[in-house]
C-alpha cells in the first residue's frame, strides 16, 4: 500500500517509485534496481522513496514497510523524504 496513491498510480500523494520501468537507476527510488540488489545480492532495501511532481514542484516520501508509517520529524520541508522516519502507527 502506497498512501496517497490511487489503485495503480495517480492520486494526491508521491506515488512514483520506479514500477512502470521508469525508475532512476538509484536503489532508494526504483523499486526494480532495489529488488535486484535484494535478490542478487543479499541486500534488502532499507528503504523506497516516492516522488511526484507537478509543475516546478516535486515531493518525496519514504514508503515504509507495513505496519510503519511515514513520520515528519517536525524540521526540515514536508517535500522531501530526508525529513520522515519510518516508525510503529
């Protein structure tokens, strides 16, 4: 489950993380490359980091394994993933 993500994309919050093949390349922000890195290597993603962007505007989250959530830790922008931690509900 992706918060603020419609059923496969789209909807008011950061929902792009690589799935459609169009990821980055870097780990954290594409969901294929983080899998591989898994399987082939042994290395679970420590976390996936979802990005939208409207106009000039881009936002970024971490998408936290359940049952974590995303928490702002109260400094830094609400845009971007750096300022959250993956913590218990």
């Amino acid at each position: 489950m992706v918060p603020g993500m419609q059923h496969c994309s789209g909807g008011p919050g950061p929902n792009d993380f690589g799935q459609f093949g169009n990821g980055s390349g870097d780990p954290p922000s594409d969901i294929s490359r983080s899998l591989e890195r898994w399987v082939e290597q042994g290395t679970p993603p420590a976390q996936i980091v979802a990005t939208k962007s409207e106009g000039s505007k881009t936002r970024t989250r971490p998408l936290c394994p359940y049952p974590q959530v995303a928490r702002w830790d109260g400094s830094g922008s609400t845009d971007d993933a750096s300022s959250f931690t993956c913590a218990a509900r």
